[in-house]
C-alpha cells in the first residue's frame, strides 16, 4: 500500500464486498473471446470479479472469478456480528441505488 493512503472504512468494505458478489461475468468472458493483439480496444470491461485469467499455448483459457459464496458468507457475518440492522438497511440502500 502506497504511503499516506488512507485504509477504506468498514462501510467502504461492505460495498465493495456487495460489488464484488453481484459483478457479472459477461466482460471477462468476451475478453477471453478477443485475440490478445485486439485486447487494447478493450478498454472499459468490467473485469471486477475477474482473478484469473490463463491462456495456454494449446489455445484453452481459464477464467477464475471471486468466491460470490463466501463474500455472501461474509457480509451475513459482518451483519450477525455488527448489528444486523445496520448491515440490513445498508444492503437494502445498495439494492436501491441498483449497485
């Protein structure tokens, strides 16, 4: 981490964690559809939930995408232990806003 940045608040976390359990799939895999020489107009795909990619010599790609399961799990125990109130109105205000 960079010197002087500051740590995200636990709010911060639980939307990024909300982010991650609802981001979609449809960029990485039309990434894995464009040849690697085009990948420069590429620019602006949503690759969030994305933390693999592997392209073998034989031509098969691999796409790895973040654990939505275990950030569900998380966020439900961030609410048991938090306040589940607070966490509750929290995620309601994100599905409101549609993120």
């Amino acid at each position: 981490m960079k010197r002087g940045t500051k740590l995200p608040d636990r709010e911060q976390i639980l939307k990024r964690m909300w982010q991650l359990a609802n981001a979609g799939a449809g960029d990485a895999v039309r990434l894995a559809c464009f040849p690697q020489e085009e990948w420069s107009g590429l620019d602006g795909l949503d690759l969030d939930a994305l933390t693999e990619f592997k392209r073998g010599s034989n031509g098969v790609i691999e796409l790895k995408f973040a654990d939505r399961a275990r950030l569900l799990e998380r966020l439900l125990d961030a609410a048991d232990h938090s306040g589940e109130e607070q966490v509750d109105r929290f995620l309601q205000a994100m599905e409101e806003r549609g993120e």
